[in-house]
C-alpha cells in the first residue's frame, strides 16, 4: 500500500511504497534549517518506490517543486525540492544518496506515521540539542561519524 504525503498547501502530493531503505533522525544544521525545526526525521526510498502524484509541472497546474542545491560537509552537492508557494521542503536528492529519495516525514499525511515508523538511527548526534536528547528514546541506536555520511 502507498503511503502518501503532501506539502502544507498540499499543491505538491507525494507517495512511496514499500519499506524504506533507511529512517534516520538528523541533527546537522541543514536539517534544522530545512525544517524550522530542532532536528530531521528523515526516511531514505529507492526513487522506483516514490512517486511525484501531484505537481509533476503537466496538467492544468504548473506547480511543480522548486530546488535548491548546496554542496554537504561531505563534498557531495544536495538538492532540496520544496513547494514554491508554501515553501515546505518535501525531499531532498543527491550522489550522496544514489538512486533513492530522502523524504521528509513531516509530510506524510498520517499524523501518526511518526509513532508507527521508529527510526533506526541518528545522524550527526554531535549537534544533538539536549532537548532532544531526551526524546532518544530509539532502542536501535547507531551513531554515525561526523562527516562520513552526508545529511
Ligand atoms: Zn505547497
Ligand atoms: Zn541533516
């Protein structure tokens, strides 16, 4: 079954199907930025799983995602593609990640995809706030190496 998701003007709709390769939360500051928030819930989909619904450009609605892209403290350029009318950031792309599509949760339509998807790890916990160290609640815990996996 698809999961499907959209941005806060819900212009731009998105799906996946199947299970994610990776769920990761991410504490760099891209993803704080990105987010407007204190951290990243991110799930990484191989690209043949996730589908553009809606604001594909074609059609009656010219609306498709904006990009943005930025070189990651890894070397490795990464595009965010984000409503341009609403301005939420959907997923992100890049050689980092060949192949697949990093979501951001936050879109997804099921309020309580959070609780139902535990991630499996975190990355970048050096910029870890110690407001959300208390939430690391996650029994799977891996610690990733500053730098070695580009947010
Ligand atoms: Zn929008
Ligand atoms: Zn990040």
């Amino acid at each position: 079954m698809a999961q499907e998701g959209g941005c806060f003007c819900d212009k731009i709709r998105i799906s996946y199907t199947g299970e994610p390769g990776t769920h990761v939360l991410c504490h760099c500051l891209d993803c704080r930025k990105i987010s407007g928030s204190s951290y990243g819930n991110n799930i990484v989909v191989p690209e043949n799983n996730f589908k553009l619904l809606q604001g594909t450009g074609i059609g009656s609605s010219q609306c498709k995602p904006k990009t943005i892209s930025k070189t990651a403290d890894g070397g490795n350029e990464i595009t965010s593609h984000f409503c341009g009318d609403c301005g939420t950031t959907l997923m992100r792309t890049g050689p980092s990640f060949p192949g697949s599509v990093i979501i951001k949760v936050g879109v997804m339509d099921d309020p309580d995809w959070p609780n139902k998807n535990t991630p499996k790890g975190e990355l970048y916990v050096g910029s870890r706030l110690a407001i959300s160290a208390k939430q690391s609640i996650y029994p799977l815990f891996f610690v990733f190496v500053l730098g070695t996996l580009s947010p």
